[in-house]
C-alpha cells in the first residue's frame, strides 16, 4: 500500500495523459465526470446516491471496506488501497474550486485520512519557460516563481508559454511534472489544530 497512489482528477480529457505517463505498477488514476458534491450540508441518502462518491469510496477501500451504520458512513483504514491519495487539478480559479469541493468530502466523509496524511495535492505548472536556445526549459508553478524567475534572468532571452491544463499537457511534461516521483511537486494537505 505504501508505494502505491491514486490520481483524482477532472473529467477524462485531465485524466487522459496521466494515465499514459503514470507507473501502472504503482499509480491509479480515477477521473471524476462534472463537479464534484459539495457534502457540506447533503444528505445522507444524496451522498448515497451520487455514483461518483460511491465508486471513490470504493476505489479507496473495496466494496467490502466501508458501510453505512445508522445514516453514517464508517470505514476500514486496515483497507485502505493507497499510500497516497492525490488531488490533481489545473492551477486555475476552477481548478481550485475542484481541490476544495474533494477536500470537503474528504474532511465529513473520511477524515482519518487527512489527519494521517493520506491527503496530496498536485502542482500542475502554470508556465513553461523556454530558453533560448530553444532545447532548454522550466516549469514554474504560479505568479510568484514567474516574477522570480524574471528577477534573477534580466537581460537574457527567453519565451514563457502559459500552460493550458492537464488535459493539453503531452505524455512527456505531464510524466516530468505530475507523475515522476523525483521530479514532481505535491503537497500533503495536514489539518491544523487550533489552540483554543
């Protein structure tokens, strides 16, 4: 379970080049169709009957691995499929929104997982900057890293091309920044505890 993970991820066009670029002996990947329930206030019996959640949960601990005991889902952690359960998004406004609505679910359905640090966000870049030369390149994941970059390469030569989203990455800058465990850039979602 340790060196295994799941991608969740938006629709099968976000989904479609991780599943080309990821390791199958060890990565799963699981694209969800339209925006996901917000659980906040739904009901039990709405949460039951949205496929999407039903088949996260199974993807997570089996068919055999969670119930409901009085209007309540309960679930077994000794089940659990995954290492790490990934969130992968584009760095926009949208895909915020998606990261948001996933950890929603997470913390009122299943928040063991949060708080054992099960929980990871991927870092799509928002800009590739071409060198030169044009064989040279960087990813950069958001606004600051650009105006970083800017500072330290004043005076040099260079093209910034903003990146479209997963669903138009190729197999290769996807595999170099979502899916090489060496090279990528993800975050594990930890909940703070509040002094009182």
């Amino acid at each position: 379970r340790s060196k295994c993970e799941i991608y969740i991820t938006e629709g099968d066009s976000a989904s479609g080049m991780l599943k080309d670029a990821r390791n199958k002996q060890y990565q799963a990947v699981m694209p969800i169709r339209g925006k996901m329930l917000n659980v906040q206030d739904a009901s039990m019996d709405k949460i039951l009957g949205n496929a999407e959640i039903v088949t996260i949960m199974d993807a997570f601990f089996g068919p055999n691995g969670w119930r409901v005991v009085d209007k309540k889902i309960e679930y077994d952690m000794d089940k659990l499929r995954y290492g790490k359960i990934i969130i992968m998004s584009d760095a926009d406004v949208d895909g915020a929104h998606i990261k948001n609505l996933f950890y929603t679910f997470i913390w009122n359905i299943c928040p063991e997982l949060l708080k054992q640090g099960y929980i990871y966000a991927g870092r799509a870049p928002l800009y590739k900057i071409t060198e030169k030369n044009g064989k040279s390149y960087t990813y950069l994941r958001d606004d600051a890293e650009l105006e970083n970059y800017r500072a330290s390469h004043k005076g040099e030569k260079y093209d910034v091309g903003r990146m479209k989203g997963l669903g138009e990455m190729g197999v290769e800058e996807t595999e170099e920044c979502l899916t090489d465990m060496e090279k990528r850039v993800i975050d594990q979602i930890t909940v703070n505890k509040k002094k009182a």
